[in-house]
C-alpha cells in the first residue's frame, strides 16, 4: 500500500515527467471494483478534466493530489498509479485513465480498496484529505519534538501500543502499518510495548527515527515492497517486511518474526525489540 514515502516519491515523478500534459479524454469506473470511493459521478470526470493542463502533484499523507487548472484528481493508498507512454499497452482492469493530447497517459489500478477522486478545487470534504493538508509532514520542521510531544500525551493514548499510537486513527498523516516496522526497529521499540512505559529515551528514539527513516524512504524512491510511476519497486531496502520474515537481524542475528496484531501483522526482531 502506497504510504507517505511512496506518495512523495510518486508525486515528484509526476512533476517530471506528466506536469504540463493537455488532458484529451478521461475514463473512470471502467472495472467495477466493490471497494472504489469516487467523488459525485464517475462518468462526469471527462467533463471535469478534458481540455485542462496537468499542473503540480503533491503527497500529503498517503495521497496523492494532482492539480488540473481549477480541478483536482486525488488518489489514494490503495491505488496503484502508473505512467503508459505512447503506444504503450494499456493495463486491461482500471479505476481511472487519464490520456493526454501527446498519447501517453496515466493510470489508478486499484488493488484492496481505494479512492479515486475527482473535483473542483475546494469541492471536497473527506477529513482524511483535509487533515493530511493540515497537520505538520514528519519530512517538515513543523513535526519538532514539541509536537510530536503533544501526540503522545493527548488525552487516551497512554493506554495504547507504539503500534497503535503511531499507525492508526492518522495521528500521523502517512505514517501507516508499513513503514512503521522499520521506524520501530531503528527505534529499538516492540510495536506492542504501552506509550505508558515509554521512557524519555524511547520517546527521543521513536521521533528521531520517524523523521530519519521517512526521509531516508522518500530520497531512495520508496520502500521495496512497493511499486512507483513506473511500476518499479523502491531503492529502499526494508528492514522488517514480508521480504525479510526469517531471516537473521542485521544488527544482532537475532531472526526477524512476523505476529498477528490489531486486526494486521506486525514485524520484530527478537533480540533488538523487547516486549
């Protein structure tokens, strides 16, 4: 799933190799997909776009927002977006396509679930989006340690796992399950240990490391278990994934374990996260 870093680093190609495209035609809702949020009809989205100029794209969160004169089209987490040079084949099952005067195009293939979204600018109400806009990126000065502070210790979350505290009800605008194994890692912190028990040093330990590990994410293009414009996996290689389940820890040789956990799975070395 397309999460802070991939947002960043899809946006960026956007701005090199789409910004500036005339839009000719637009395709929405092609392959029925139960779980596909669009905004007000999909089949209007042509009348929306057509005829207007890709302008900046922008990750916030775990979207992406690409503006198109006084329109906007938002893709989110759960959509995979590709770019399709001239004569380039089509993929045969989309949410979205959208073709320009020059015959390339870009595509949103949406995997589990996913929203496709399209509007005039300021149309759209969704809180998630809204939030992401607002609150400080981790990759900013904005996220100092004041107010990564004031997450910890709002009202609730002293009763909760770093896990849920760090990843879950977008306390953190893209920051989600994925990249929140490695951050945990590099923090020397279990994903089930309470924010009660922190320890001034674990809480330095987690705020550097979520500002370290995202950075570091989004200059090496995205992690390696997800895809960018292009359909290419990320240059960084993850830590504590699916790819790296069993084998030895870098740091101690301890193995890396995979548990259930809130409803998803979550990742650890024995040796360097201590319950």
């Amino acid at each position: 799933m397309m999460e802070l870093p991939e947002a960043k680093a899809i946006s960026m190609q956007l701005n090199e190799h789409v910004s500036g495209k005339r839009i000719m035609k637009v395709t929405a809702a092609h392959s029925p997909h139960k779980f596909a949020w669009y905004h007000g009809d999909p089949q209007m989205y042509h009348d929306l776009l057509a005829g207007k100029v890709i302008g900046k794209a922008e990750g916030y969160g775990s979207m992406v927002e690409i503006s198109a004169e006084d329109a906007v089209i938002l893709l989110g987490e759960g959509v995979a977006i590709r770019f399709h040079r001239e004569n380039e084949k089509r993929p045969q099952k989309h949410q979205l396509l959208i073709e320009f005067k020059d015959h390339t195009a870009i595509s949103g293939s949406i995997q589990m679930y996913g929203g496709v979204w399209c509007f005039k600018e300021g149309e759209f109400t969704n809180q998630y989006f809204l939030q992401a806009k607002i609150k400080p990126s981790p990759l900013s000065d904005g996220f100092d340690r004041a107010y990564f502070d004031s997450i910890i210790s709002a009202q609730g979350n002293e009763g909760l796992s770093a896990k849920a505290l760090l990843a879950t009800e977008q306390r953190i605008p893209g920051l989600g399950n994925g990249v929140l194994q490695d951050i945990l890692y590099n923090a020397r912190i279990h994903p089930k240990k309470k924010v009660k028990t922190f320890t001034d040093t674990d809480k330095d330990n987690i705020f550097d490391s979520i500002k370290s590990t995202l950075a570091q994410m989004v200059v090496e293009g995205g992690r390696d278990t997800e895809k960018d414009l292009f359909g290419r996996f990320g240059g960084y290689k993850t830590k504590l994934s699916k790819k790296t389940v069993d084998t030895e820890c870098e740091t101690c040789g301890s193995r890396i374990k995979k548990e259930a956990y809130m409803g998803g799975s979550i990742y650890f070395c024995e040796g360097c996260q201590k319950p």
